[in-house]
C-alpha cells in the first residue's frame, strides 16, 4: 500500500511543476494549495531533498524548487525515495533476504510477475503524465 508521505510527495511534486518556475516555492504555499499539513511536508521534502529529487533554499526567497525538468521524474522514482521499495513480497524486496523456499516456491513466479507489472506501471508515468490528467 503506498502510504500519505509517498501520495504526498507526488502532490509536493505536482504542485511545483506545475508553478513552471526556476524560482523556489516555499513550503506554506505548497501546504496551503494543497491543503496539507506543513509541518508534515518538512519531514517530506526533507526526504526528497536528500534523495535528489529537490534542491532547497532557506531564508528569503527560499523554499523548493525541481533538480531536473519534470518530465525526467518518473512516478516510480518519486514513490521509491519515500516508500522505500514497492516489491510486494520481502523476498523480492531484498536480494539479501534468505528463504529456505526460494527453489521450491510455487508463488514466487506470481509475485515476481505482479512486481513487474507495479514497476512498469510506475516507471511509465512521468510526472508530466500527472500534470496533463483533466479532473
């Protein structure tokens, strides 16, 4: 299940986008378009910052603006920065995980097939896809 922070952050995402600006756009003005909690954007944006997907400015003038153009970043990319991954299953999730059932296991083909799909589907949507959907 993809949780607040990761919709969230596509909505943080958007909304900058969507200001079609290099200037930066502080945090409140995104809170009050979105109609979210600004302290809970911080932990966010904080996030997204660290990961590459924002640069930040502090001060006068400061706030967020996008690293790239938007339709480099994909919705995949976003969700995976502040999910963590998407895999369904953990031994999907971490190459490291050791399951004693790996060779035998009649589901694994199931699940490596539904992760695809998840990945695919994410990974096929720019953030540009978002901008574009008439609501």
């Amino acid at each position: 299940m993809i949780s607040t922070k990761g919709r969230y952050a596509l909505r943080v995402m958007l909304d900058i986008a969507e200001q079609n600006s290099d200037e930066f756009v502080p945090l409140k003005d995104i809170a009050e378009r979105q109609e979210l909690s600004k302290k809970y954007l911080e932990i966010i944006v904080k996030d997204m910052v660290s990961g590459g997907l924002l640069a930040a400015a502090s001060g006068r003038g400061g706030g967020y603006r996008l690293k790239r153009p938007a339709e480099e970043y994909t919705v995949g990319e976003i969700l995976e920065k502040t999910e963590g991954t998407l895999s369904s299953v953990a031994c999907l999730a971490d190459p490291d995980y050791e399951c004693s059932r790996r060779g035998i296991c009649r589901t694994l083909p199931m699940w490596t097939e539904f992760d695809k799909m998840v990945h695919d589907f994410f990974y096929g949507k720019k953030l540009t896809d978002l901008m574009e959907t008439n609501i």
